[in-house]
C-alpha cells in the first residue's frame, strides 16, 4: 500500500500562478508490469500545494513490485493540449522495505521532485 499525502512548492503551470497537479504512481517494471501496478491520483484544482491523501493498495509478489524503484510524476492538467509535467522521482521500495524490517514498523518517505 502507497499513502500519496501531497505535495509543497510545485511550479504554477497555468495562468494565475496555479497548477491543477495530479500524480501517477508506478510500481515494477514497466514490461511485465500489469496495468494495476499504474495509478493515477485525482487532480486537485488551482493549488501549488496540493494534498490528496489517497491509498493505493498493490496486489503481487513483493519481489515482482521491488525488482524497479517506484515511479511517481506530478503533472499539471490542461483542458487543452498535453499535461504539464512538474516534476518526477524515484523511491527504492527495497530500501524502504529492508528500513522497516529493521526498524519494525513501515515509515514515511519524503521524495524531492
């Protein structure tokens, strides 16, 4: 399970210093993976600062989801032409895994775009 919480100090895209930002989210390899590992979030308007708090719940083996890091990109949407994108990262879920077995308990990961 992935908790996208939201996002501080985004470009503003469109006109009025805003974005209309959404994510998607990735998990595994972009070959095998099935279309459920591809989330989308839903698109939060005028803001540059966006919270979403949504869940997203990844059915599969663990090794099939950590073979590739998570990929998660912000795009700003437009009733016109093609979404902006605003920035994009990767987590390594192996590491965030391996973190919590360590520690005994899942943690929060803050990602720089």
């Amino acid at each position: 399970e992935v908790t996208l919480k939201g996002a501080v100090g985004l470009r503003a895209a469109d006109r009025g210093g805003k974005s209309d930002p959404y994510a998607k989210i990735f998990v595994g390899k972009k070959a095998t993976a099935p279309a459920a590992w591809r989330v989308r979030s839903r698109t939060v308007p005028k803001t540059v600062e966006p919270v979403w708090d949504e869940k997203f719940k990844f059915s599969g083996t663990i090794s099939d989801m950590v073979c590739a890091p998570l990929r998660l990109s912000i795009f700003d949407e437009d009733q016109v032409g093609m979404d902006d994108l605003l920035g994009s990262a990767e987590v390594d879920l192996e590491l965030v895994l391996l973190s919590a077995v360590q520690v005994g308990k899942m943690r929060r990961v803050r990602v720089p775009l």
